[in-house]
C-alpha cells in the first residue's frame, strides 16, 4: 500500500531531483493537487500545501479522513471510490464548498455539523450492510439547512425523505434507484423546498404511481427538471388549471349531494 506523503508529491509533480528550497516553494503555491487511482491507503503530512483548493484522492483505498487540518482553504475535495466507514476529521474545512464521497462504507451522515458552507454533497452508492439504508445525523443536516443546494444520495436503499426537509436551500436533489414509494411523503418535503430547481428519482418505486409526474409538478411551482426531463410552464399551467375545475366540480357536487339529502329529509 502507499501513504500519501511530500515524496509522492514530488514524485507525482515531477520534482524528484530539485532542490528542497525550490520543493518548498512549490508546495506552498499549488492550489490543485490530483493523486486519483494511485494505491494510497492513507493519508500522511500535507501541511507544507497551505494554498491548496482542490484536492483529488478518489479511486484509492484510503480507509479514513485525516491529516487535512492545514487545509483551511480547501474548497473541493474528491474522496469518492475508498473505503472510508466514517465521514470524520472535516471541523477546520470552514471554506470546504464540494464534498465527494461516493462508492464507499459510510453508513451514517454526520460529522459535517462544522463545515459551514457546504453547497455539494455527492455520497451516491455506499457500500451498505445487508438490508440497510443510509441514515442521516439531524445535527448534521440542521447544519446544512441553509448552505446545501445539490444532495446526491442515489442508490442507498432509502425509503423516505422527511427528515432531509431542513435543507431549505436544496436545489437539485439526485435519488435515484433508492425504495421511495409514497406520493404523500414526497409531496410533503416538496412543500418545504421553495428552491428547489431539478429532482431524479428514476428508478425508485414511485415512478409507477398514478399521475406520478403531474403531481409532482402541480405540488412544486419552482421545479424545472423531473428525471433529466424539462418541465414546460404551458405544461404546469395547464395541470393546475385541471386540478382546480376538478376540484370545483367535486365542491359543486358535494353541495348538490348535500341540498339534495336536506329536501329528501325536510
């Protein structure tokens, strides 16, 4: 296996055979750093990196989050395809704006209760147990409410989307392929999410209900995209004009029904 470490920095950066002086420099000035798919299991000492924005570690066999205390202004961080069980070590990222963690072992969200400005979580795809589903730590998530705007969380098994309601910000939901099979809770969290512009949930159990796309159309006036596909104003217009005579008609026989029984008994 491989630690992460100055050495393989400057093995990757081409800087082997200069100078310490110049190493040095260099360090302090690279902003971008890509070490994806390079065996590392592990992170080592990076303080040297203090300008460092965008970090690329995916595709390795890191198992923990570490050693990124010196990288306070870090904006983008790619960890996804490792083998990390526990989102942890991110409390000094106060600039930290993209977190990607895809295709690993994390069971629960949580630990982001201090990474104040994160705009993008991408956790698609856990490696879960049997059975299980990905779980969501309220602390975090109030955390989140008011600087989340793009969540994925596609392929974790989940089953409902209530307490993601906090994320008041959220503007682009992506869920696909999870167990998602209720209108009604759905249409509950759609309500809170005055901001929300695109949601994908192809491939979960609720794309086959009734009227599962006017009704989501009707209930969100922000969304744009449902599934990859645009959502026409003509279209909406025309759906809520539907359910409002609709409704009329049943108040209107609702109040003949009811005039109707009153004359049989009077």
């Amino acid at each position: 296996m491989v630690r992460l470490t100055m050495d393989l920095i400057a093995k990757n950066a081409g800087h082997k055979n200069r100078s310490e002086e110049d190493f040095g420099q260099y360090l302090q000035k690279i902003t971008h750093l890509n070490l994806s798919d390079k065996n590392i299991d592990s992170i080592g000492d990076l303080s040297f990196c203090k300008n460092l924005r965008v970090l690329y570690l995916y595709d390795n066999q890191i198992n923990q989050i570490q050693n990124l205390d010196f990288a306070s202004n870090i904006t983008h961080l790619y960890l996804q395809n490792n083998r990390i069980s526990s989102i942890e070590n991110l409390s000094l990222l106060k600039k930290l704006e993209k977190l990607y963690l895809g295709g690993n072992y994390i069971t629960v969200v949580e630990g982001l209760d201090k990474v104040g400005e994160l705009r993008e979580l991408h956790i698609e795809s856990q490696h879960l147990p049997l059975g299980e589903k990905l779980l969501f730590d309220p602390v975090s998530l109030n955390s989140l409410a008011k600087s989340l705007s793009v969540l994925n969380i596609s392929n974790n098994n989940i089953d409902e989307l209530e307490e993601l309601a906090v994320l008041e910000n959220l503007s682009y939901l992506k869920a696909v392929d999870n167990r998602l099979k209720h209108m009604k809770d759905l249409e509950v969290v759609l309500k809170k999410w005055t901001k929300l512009r695109r949601i994908d949930l192809t491939g979960n159990p609720i794309c086959q209900k009734p009227k599962y796309k006017d009704r989501i159309i009707v209930q969100s006036l922000t969304l744009e995209s449902l599934d990859g596909k645009e959502i026409h104003e003509m279209e909406r217009c025309f759906l809520i004009n539907w359910k409002a005579s609709r409704a009329a008609r049943k108040k209107s026989h609702e109040r003949m029904t009811d005039e109707h029984t009153a004359y049989v008994q009077f």
